[in-house]
C-alpha cells in the first residue's frame, strides 16, 4: 500500500490508568478520537493501557486480563480507526493459547482492517517489572507494515533499548518506528537518578532515529501504580535525533507531530549510515559476547 502523502502526522496519547479495564478502553478510544480530530493520521496508545501495569507483582490473577487476537479491545480499536480513517497501534496483553502469553502490539489500517503484530522481542525482569512471568518473547521477528500512511514498525518498551531491533526494523522498510510504552520511576529512585533515567531513555532512541534515519515516536502512560511513578514524556523525534514534540512527565496528553517522510531519503542521502555498514564483518554481533 502506497503513501498517500509526504507529510502524516502522528498523534501518541499519553494516559493514566485505572483498575477497571472498561474504563481504560473507554479512555484510550477517546483519546484517539481527540488526536483524529486535531488532525491525527497514526495514533499510537501506551504499552498494555487497558490495565494497570500488573507486572509490578508476579500474581497468578492477572493472567484473566489476557484477550486472544482478535478480541473486543481490538474490534474496538479497529472501529475507531475506521471511523476516523486513521492508523492505530494498540499494545494487547496476547493470550496465544493455554500458559503462552504475550505483550504484543496491533497495527490497524484506517479500513479497520488488521494489518498485522508485533510481539514483544525483549521481556526484562528487573524490579517491578517482571515481564518474564508473564510474557513468552516474541516469534514474529522485526517486522515493517504498509500503511496508507506509509511503512510503520512497532517495537515495545524494553525493545527500545536494543539498537538491533531500531536496525533490524528500520532495514525492513520503516519510516516511522513507534514504541509503545510503560516506564518510570521507583519511589526511591527519582530524586537521585530520576534525571539521568529518564534523558538516558530519550537519548537511547534520538539514537535510533539518527543511526538509521528515521523518525521514532514513543508513547508513555503517566501517573503512580504502586510505587513507581511513570514519567509520561513522551515524544517524537525525527531522523536528525531533533525532538519535535514532547508531553510533560505528570499529565494526560494527546501529542501531535508533524512528520515530512521524505526527510529520511533526505537524510539518508547526506549521512549514509545505511549504505556503508560492512555486513561482512558483523557476524560477531549474534554471539552473547567475543572472548
């Protein structure tokens, strides 16, 4: 499917979230039709929205959140999307089958049509994020969609720390990469590394954009689950790493950023980072480590 344009503009929404799932969803699609209607192509929500973040805690319960693909939460999604002749990514908490689960996020075309997903490829296990009980890595690879508004990939929260998956997705043909997310602060974090958390999470990903000339768009909740604070923040950039929208930390927000795609044959062409990887001596990079 080709471009319709040069220019899209992308809308990320930025929420809090509750305990009541129906609540959220009502929220999330809201939201979605705000950014429509101020002008949104691509609208993208945070990572697992239609929930509080349940990974804080490793609790059998919360497996009754997962929904099959499709289900309600994305035939409502891909209602709104047809409605609004819009593109929207929707971060799902995947029941595949019996005891496999996965943090998998949708892409929806503005026919209301299933484009395709993304499965989440890195699952972290560090202090209440204990994704690894949860969730089975990701089997689908990196992945590129075609969209009426151009290519698009979906990578997931802590994917956005791994230069691969930005590679891998961006040689697949994306213009624009998306990270649905949920991150921010433990309680006794903040005041010490709060700072340098969250301009390391952003420097991270103006890298992406940069190394492979693309524009990267990163969708955060906000507000306080437990005892960490989401920072919100969330932003886009484009493929020189010069951010060109950002939310605040502590509000709900819908983002709006106006994307050229033509800026990343542009700037491919002036830093051809691309044409100049040596392939030939990378092997390296699929062994844990080179002693």
């Amino acid at each position: 499917m080709a471009t319709t344009r040069n220019t899209v503009t992308v809308g990320l929404v930025q929420m809090r979230c509750t305990p009541r799932p129906q609540e959220n969803l009502k929220k999330g699609l809201a939201l979605v039709e705000k950014a429509a209607r101020q002008g949104a192509n691509i609208v993208c929500l945070p990572e697992l929205f239609r929930s509080l973040y349940f990974c804080q805690s490793e609790d059998h319960r919360q497996f009754a959140l997962a929904e099959p693909i499709p289900s309600p939460t994305t035939d409502a999604l891909a209602k709104a999307a047809r409605k609004h002749r819009i593109i929207v990514i929707g971060s799902i908490f995947e029941k595949r089958s019996a005891g496999v689960y996965h943090n998998t996020a949708v892409v929806i075309d503005a026919s209301g049509t299933l484009v395709g997903k993304y499965r989440k490829m890195h699952i972290p296990d560090d202090p209440l994020y204990y994704e690894k009980f949860y969730f089975t890595p990701g089997d689908l690879g990196f992945q590129s969609f075609a969209t009426k508004h151009g290519k698009i990939g979906t990578l997931v929260c802590w994917d956005q720390w791994y230069p691969e998956a930005a590679r891998l997705t961006a040689l697949k043909g994306a213009q624009i990469l998306f990270y649905p997310t949920a991150i921010g602060w433990h309680a006794g974090e903040k005041k010490q590394f709060g700072k340098k958390q969250y301009d390391a999470w952003v420097a991270i990903q103006r890298a992406h954009a940069i190394a492979n000339g693309v524009f990267v768009a990163a969708s955060n909740r906000t507000g306080v689950e437990g005892t960490v604070q989401f920072w919100g923040g969330s932003f886009v950039c484009e493929p020189l790493g010069e951010i060109i929208a950002q939310a605040s930390h502590d509000k709900e927000e819908v983002l709006l950023a106006h994307c050229d795609l033509r800026q990343v044959e542009e700037t491919r062409q002036h830093w051809p980072f691309l044409r100049d990887r040596r392939i030939d001596a990378y092997g390296g990079i699929t062994q844990r480590l080179l002693d």
